[in-house]
C-alpha cells in the first residue's frame, strides 16, 4: 500500500491500519515512492499495532518501469541519471533547488519543465491531484515555466506537483511529485 508520502490524499497512519484491518490483513506492505521518510514514522506504529506486521518497502520508479523493493535500508534510491526527454526542476526565491521527488520548504516556487521529443503531446501538471495547469507541446525542446503556491489545506507532505506528458493515444510520461512544505518545519 502507499501512505501519504506517495499520494497526498491517502490517510493518515491511523486510517491506514483501519483500512488494512478492514481487508482482514495480517501484514501491510508500505511502499512509498521514492521516499524513505515513511521509515523514521512506521517503528512506532509497528510498535502500537503489535498484532499487524508492517514491513517497509519502496517502490522504486525507472523511466522504464516500476519494481518493489522490501527491506531495504532508508537510504533513497536514485534512479534519475541519464534521462534527458523530461526533466523537471523546482526553485525558490531563497535559492532552494530540487528535481523529481524532492521538497523544498517555501510558499511560492518556479517549476521549469523541459520536454525534447514531445512534439504534438500534451503537458499536465496536477497539484494534489486536480489537474491545475494544461501546456500543449508546441516545440521541440518545449521548456514551460510555472510559478505554483503552497496550500495550507495540502496533505502532511505539502502541496505535491507533479506532471503527465501524453499523445492523443497514451500516456508517455508520469512524473514524480515535487512538494512544497511550510516553511521552518
């Protein structure tokens, strides 16, 4: 299953051991993408639910496919280098800087997306989940810049962006999410 470090309208740790009670589990999975922020938060869960076995994992994004992985340590898997038809990055005033997965604590940044080959296929970026921008791809390379805010109503990550880049026929591209956290926490 993927808590809210992957999808920011999931419930709390609360709500997910009610619901994996609820499918009469004996053990949870949790796989996060990308993340290993999920680790520090399950021992004490774990720990106030001794009749479920929870068992970290990460489920670990390629441009050319997902796996799963179990027991791994915390430590993030990069899997990001050499990848050059998408990229997306993200920026603040104050000179913080990240790319696909990655947070930065402000209530205002740039994202600048770059799109070689994408001619004729559309850009969407959501922001917790609703589609919040639409960009056809018009040339090649496209680069688009948006300017997006933090949302005070946002999940316990922040407000997450991430992009889609799709033909008329099919999905080609399904970015990771980049998020936006109060800022000092």
């Amino acid at each position: 299953m993927h808590g809210y470090h992957s999808n920011p309208n999931a419930p709390d740790w609360g709500g997910f051991i009610e619901q994996a009670r609820a499918a009469d589990l004996d053990f949870l999975m949790v796989t996060e993408y990308v993340t290993g922020q999920h680790w520090a938060q399950l021992g004490p869960v774990q720990r106030a639910n001794p009749d479920l076995l929870i068992w970290p994992g990460r489920e670990i994004i390629t441009y050319f496919g997902h796996a799963n992985s179990f027991g791994e340590t915390p430590d993030v898997i990069e899997y990001r280098h050499g990848f050059e038809d998408v990229t997306l990055q993200i920026a603040t005033a104050d000179g913080q800087s990240g790319i696909y997965g990655d947070s930065v604590a402000a209530d205002t940044a740039t994202i600048t997306t770059t799109v070689i080959g994408g001619s004729g296929q559309t850009l969407t970026y959501y922001r917790d989940g609703v589609i919040a921008r639409v960009m056809p791809i018009t040339s090649d390379p496209q680069v688009d810049t948006w300017d997006v805010s933090r949302s005070d109503s946002s999940g316990p990550l922040g407000t997450a962006v991430r992009l889609q880049v799709a033909s008329p026929e099919v999905i080609t591209v399904i970015g990771n999410p980049v998020f936006l956290t109060a800022p000092g926490l």
